[in-house]
C-alpha cells in the first residue's frame, strides 16, 4: 500500500512513524505547510501531486477541521484512491455525502481512530453487527472532559483550575470549546449511532449540552448524594424509534462509568445476544490514535471497506424521561421539582428533547441527567 | 456453511437458535445423547455420522470437558473440517497438539468465546497484534468467582453463603471447583498468553490460586484498607522473558476493577502504541457465549484461521516482587512481614514464584496480592 499523508501533525507524523517499520505499507508523499524533509517519503503543500500519483493508493487524512479536508477527501474517493481518517467531525458532518460516494467509486472509507482513539470501538461495531442487532451505544468519548471531571472529583479542583490544569497538561486545547461544549462527542456519537444502527442521524435532531457551566457546589452535590458526573453519550434503537442525546450524566460511585479516570474513555454497546460490552482505554493522543489509522490501512489491505452499509435519514425522538439535576432553575424547573440539593432541584422524569430546549433558553443553568 | 454440532446444552442450543435466523450458515448435524428431534437438523449420538459427512465443513464442539471433545476435534481436524469452540479447558491443555495439526491441514480453528464469552477478546488480540506488540493481558475472567467476592464485598456474606447464592442462581456449578480454584482462568490466561506473545506457555510454570479460602475477616480488612478483592490473571512478556500467573487481587476501591460487578467481566492489555485497553462484558452465559461462537463461524467464512501463528514453548519466569496480604503465616511469612493487619500480615515485596510455592506447603493460608 502506497499512502499519500495529508498533514504532519500530532497524528500524522504518528502515523509516519508506525508505518516506517512495516512491509505491507509505506508513506511515500506528505502534505505539510512545514520546511521539513523527510527520508522516505516526498514532502509538498500541493494536495495534487497526490491526487494525481496513480501509484498512491491511500489517502490517509490527519489534518482535522472541516476544509480544505473535505475537498481533498472528495477529490480523492472520485479518483478511486481509499481513505482513512481520524477526522470525526469531518465524517460526522459530510457523511450522506462521502459514504455513498465511496461505495459507488468502490473505494474502502475507515475512520476507527475517529471515536475512542485507540480503542477498537467502530471495527468492533463492525463485527457485532455481523450476528446481532445492537439497541444502544454511548459512552465516555472525551477525554478532555473526564480529565476535568476527574480533577473536580478527586482534587476538589473548580472547573477553571481544572480546565487550567487540563491545558497545561496538554489535554485540552487553548480554545476548549469543541471539547467541553460537547460538540466532539455530539459528532462521535452520531457516527456511533450510524454505524452501529445503520442510518444517518439527523445532526438537529441530536441535542448536546456540555460541561461549561459546572461549579464545585454542583459537584459538591453531586459527592454527598454517592453520584460521579461524568460527560456521556446515549444512541438507542427499538422498532424503529431512536434516540440520541450528549449530556452531563450522574452514576452512582460504585459505577464503571464513575471509575473511569483523567483522561480515558469508556464506550459501551447493548447486543440482542451479548449484552452489555465497553471498551476503555486511550480515546486521543499522537500513538494511540496513529495505531488505529494504521489499523485501518491493514483492514483495507484485507478488503474492509466500511463499517456498515449507508442508511437514510432517521431523527432522533427524545421523549424519554429521566430525573435531572438542575442548578439555575426558574418557574418551570420548580413545576417538575421532586427535591432540593441545596439551592439546585433535582426534578421528577421530563423528557430529554423538553429539558434541552427550556436549557437554550436558559444557558447560565446547568443539567445533569441522573442515570437509571 | 454446514455446521456439524457437538453438543446441545447450554452453548450448543444457543448456537442453534442464532444460526437458525441466518442465511450463510445452518446447523445440518447435532450430537445429542437426548432423545430430540429439531426441525431443521439430524440429531444423532454417532460422531461419524457428522465425520464423514463432507457436506460438514465446519465443527463447532459445544460439548466441554476433554474428552471425548478431544478426540472429536482432532478427528474433524484430520478429516479436513473447520473447528469452532467455546472449550477453553480443551484448546488450552492440547495447544501443542491441535493448533500445529490444524495450520498443517489448513483447516481454520476459532475459539473467541474460551476467554470471556460474549466478549470479543481474543478476535481483538488477533487484531491488535496486527499492528503493535502486546506486552500484558490478564484480568477478571471468570464471572463465577467475581460473583461470589461481590456479594461478600457488598453484602457482607460468607464465603459459603456467597458460594450457595451464586449456585442457586446458576453462576456456580455444584461442584464450583474449577472456578474457584481458579482451573478456569488459568485456562484463560494460558491461551491469551499464547495468543497475545506468539508462544505456547508451559502449563507447569503458571502458578494459580483461587478464592477458595477468603473469609468475611479478610474482606473487612481490605474494606478496612480501601481496597477490593478480584480473582485475577496476569500475563507479560519483555525481552523474551515471560510472567504468568493467577491470584486473588487487591484493587483501590476506585480502580475500575473494583468496579467489575455480579458476574461480569473485564479484561485488559497492554499495547506499545495503544497503552491499556480493557473489554468488559459478559463472561459467560448461553447468548453471549453462542454469540461469539457464530462470530467465530463468520469469521471462518471470511477466511480467517487462527488468531496468531503457532509459536514455541516457553516458561514464566515469575521472580516478580509483589506485596501481598497473607492470612495463616507462619516464620518465613514473619519474617518478611511489613505491617499487620489483624491477625494477617502484608509483606515485603516478595517473589510471586516463592509465595505461590510457600502456598502449596501452606494450603489453609490465604494470600492476596496487592495491585501496583
């Protein structure tokens, strides 16, 4: 397998590295904006010098952001050359367009390292999809929010010094907001819910709410009822009614979901036959994320292609009720209270899609869901 | 793919039940000492009548025990046929002799649901091993004993009344011995570690103790201690030297071990790229185990065979220095004692070889290792 790499950062010069000691596969062209050389492989910042090479076979996308990633992805399939990508928020947002187009170009498209890193998390969709139909997926799927829900925790930290501490460790960015907001599980777990359901999730039907606005007092609360926050995703399927939402969600201390520390993720599937499975480990960083990209090379390399076939558009119906921990209540938060935790209502079942539109019209509040 | 079936207890029914939906594979032949009749199978208590059926390309041995498992699998073996098991007593005690007649026949042999049932544990080793070395495996393997330590941690049970619960809810067999002594993990753990490094692990060199002799005294101390008690596998390889061994555990209470609950399962490796990952699920039971059995089936149609090459014997060289918690000591266990608590003692970093030999000389003693 001949790779054409675009971009050479965190991921990709990872991705440089592990293929470097390999048989079956080699880098031979980079596209980097940086004066680097490199000793086996050409270095340019003209995407066509790949596009064009009939010898490359791959294009491995480690670049992130939404363009020019996309035009080059797109360039690519109709070309015929495969893709493999990290890039959730890429496959995430253009996926009705560059799924079907990679199925009638009879090119492989694989994005393992895109939820959970390095965990196997899409390839092992991939096979439980082959015996059983699975009816929910979410989890933990950011490590940035863990490591600062953690820190709270375990420090006693408030969430400035822990998103403080995350940054200076290297665990969020400088401008945090796709992390804490939520807006990076949101895409994880609609590609999530695609694969493993086979549809296309509506994005405006998926609502998010992060961690922003979460305060020791919260937490406080939270440590004298037995409960752990933590930021999760919930994808189900049943007769052909979904749901899928990202939010604050609180377990009991005793949970898996509330052992799960700094910054590792922890993803779970329900099977017909299986049951319940997680998986847990490494969900970013420059060699776990580089090994899953490799991992998907070798699976191209066997014949793999995607993980599921393309489903239509399907929206999620969140109407399901569950209990919510709200500080910042208003008239309406108080009509469905059933306690008080100090100044914040703990509320009777209200229906997810309910409680995330009163929360846009209520951004200074903070939810968390309290898991059944 | 014709299936021939040996077995229809617990496993062999639920295989029979998932392939029945299914389009590429059916359950044509069924060895049953009952009198039944099924719809859409022969059922006969005659193994050659499925031997020398060549419409029967694969066998999926359901039966447990050794034998006749043994001599029905090597006998499909040399007639040519594909071999699926969910045996792990089986395939762990004549690796030698199967997996090197099974590559020379080219015949495919899976066993994914022999380590952790529903779990895909040894199809993600196989992929995993893909792309990086493994340098750990090991964990909670068997549901029966982390059960039972659950229920005394929770509940405050006895040993005997946790042990008399879990058979009265069929998580234990009347005679628990193999769980609880540990015969099953270290089964387990053999066959990871023959998996996971290439190697046929020398059965002799793997110590193993069970739970058999923990009392509600030695919970209260580890509760006392902050730490929870798990039956525990460990394998490691570095450098060509190799540890492997099977010990109750001790795990701060909020590790995410300590948070494996009822019969559940979790088990970890350790990748040089990915770091830890750990798969949790269930470890036994008829769906999650026949599910990984069908699994299996799928993936002998897609071609696959073993999950690594067959490699040479080795030894566990387990001169690795643990603490551990020793009740029932005597001089030796005095002298490399480092604190009491109660009447039991921690020790000094000690040889995990050394304490397991004192064991064997010392059978009414109860250690616990102390996880690092």
């Amino acid at each position: 397998m001949n790779i054409g790499l675009l971009g050479f950062g965190v991921v990709g010069r990872g991705v440089y590295d592990i293929t470097a000691a390999r048989d079956d596969m080699q880098v031979t062209k980079v596209i980097c904006l940086e004066d680097i050389t490199l000793p086996d492989a050409e270095v340019t910042r003209d995407f066509n010098k790949i596009l064009t090479d009939d010898s490359i076979d791959t294009v491995v996308e480690a670049m992130g952001g939404l363009h020019p990633a996309y035009e080059f992805v797109r360039a690519a399939i109709e070309a015929g050359k495969n893709i493999v990508t990290s890039n959730k928020a890429l496959v995430a947002t253009f996926y009705d367009d560059l799924l079907p187009l990679a199925a009638e170009k009879g090119v492989a498209f694989r994005c393992t390292a895109a939820v959970g890193g390095g965990i196997g998390w899409l390839s092992e969709l991939e096979r439980v999809r082959r015996v059983q139909e699975i009816s929910m997926v979410g989890g933990i799927m950011n490590g940035t929010c863990n490591y600062i829900l953690d820190s709270m925790t375990r420090l006693g930290l408030d969430y400035g010094e822990a998103l403080k501490q995350a940054q200076a460790l290297g665990y969020a960015e400088a401008n945090p907001s796709t992390d804490v907001d939520g807006i990076d599980t949101w895409h994880k777990l609609i590609l999530s819910s695609n694969v493993a359901f086979g549809v296309s999730m509506e994005h405006e039907s998926v609502p998010v709410c992060g961690i922003s606005r979460i305060s020791a007092e919260d937490i406080a609360n939270f440590k004298a009822n037995g409960l752990t926050c933590k930021l999760v995703s919930r994808g189900t399927q049943a007769e052909g009614k979904y749901t899928a939402y990202v939010q604050p969600t609180l377990f009991p201390q005793g949970a898996l979901e509330a052992a799960v520390p700094t910054n590792f993720n922890l993803i779970t599937l329900d099977g017909e036959y299986s049951g319940r499975q997680s998986l847990y480990g490494q969900g970013a960083g420059r060699y776990p994320t580089a090994y899953n990209v490799v991992e998907d090379c070798v699976s191209v390399l066997a014949g793999k292609s995607f993980y599921s076939p393309y489903g239509g558009k399907v929206s999620a119906d969140n109407s399901v009720k569950l209990r919510y921990y709200v500080r910042g209540g208003d008239a309406w938060i108080d009509s469905v209270t059933a306690e008080k935790w100090g100044t914040a209502s703990v509320t009777e079942p209200v229906a997810v899609n309910e409680i995330h539109a009163w929360l846009k019209n209520n951004p200074e509040a903070f939810i968390a869901a309290i898991a059944e």
